[in-house]
C-alpha cells in the first residue's frame, strides 16, 4: 500500500519530534561524540537507529524540510536525497510534502 504525501510527510515530522527530544537530552555531550538518533523516514515500522553527532544533526535541523534516514530509506517523488554517507542520508521533501514539514517545524515556526 503506497502512502500518501500528506501522511508521510506527517510520519516524518513525528520521528523528528522524537529526535528534537533526543537532541534536547543530549546537549551536554561533546560535539564531537556519536548520538543516537532514530530514522526519520516515513516508513511507521521503521526502527532503525543512527548514529549521528550533535554537529550533524544540527546542520539537518537547520532547513525545516530535511529530514534524517537510514540510506534506502526515501520515498521518490515526494523527497530526494541531498547527503549521504555510510551512516546516514540526508531528504529534502518537495512539492506539498515540503510545505506540510517546514509549517510543522517547530524550529522555524
């Protein structure tokens, strides 16, 4: 069953809720140490974690339509990737997708 742009990119935004709060527990750490992060992919039975520095996924955060996922993780037509490497991809929705994540950025509302 193919989701729908709108409840994907609701997906999305929730796991980067839970990620905002993982961000949160960990400010004291270094910058250069490793965080866990769970993917933010749209897939609801993902459970994949990531490791990720504070730094990174700062520079994620900046852009309210980015969006953290384990590689092979992202849908086409509704995102395309813009980094990767070993540990972890980088989306950015387009289209409505875009719109419904950046209104439901609670760091750039």
């Amino acid at each position: 069953m193919r989701l729908s742009v709108e409840r994907a990119a609701k997906n999305q935004v929730l796991f980067r809720e839970v990620n905002e709060r993982i961000a949160e527990l960990a400010e004291e750490r270094s910058e250069d140490s490793a965080g866990l992060f769970v993917c933010e992919c749209s897939h609801v039975a993902c459970a994949e974690v990531l490791d990720v520095s504070p730094g990174e996924y700062e520079a994620v955060r900046a852009n309210g339509s980015h969006f953290l996922i384990t590689p092979g993780h992202e849908l086409e037509g509704i995102e395309r990737v813009v980094e990767q490497n070993a540990r972890f991809a980088v989306v950015e929705k387009l289209d409505q997708a875009a719109l419904i994540a950046i209104s439901n950025d609670p760091r750039h509302a």
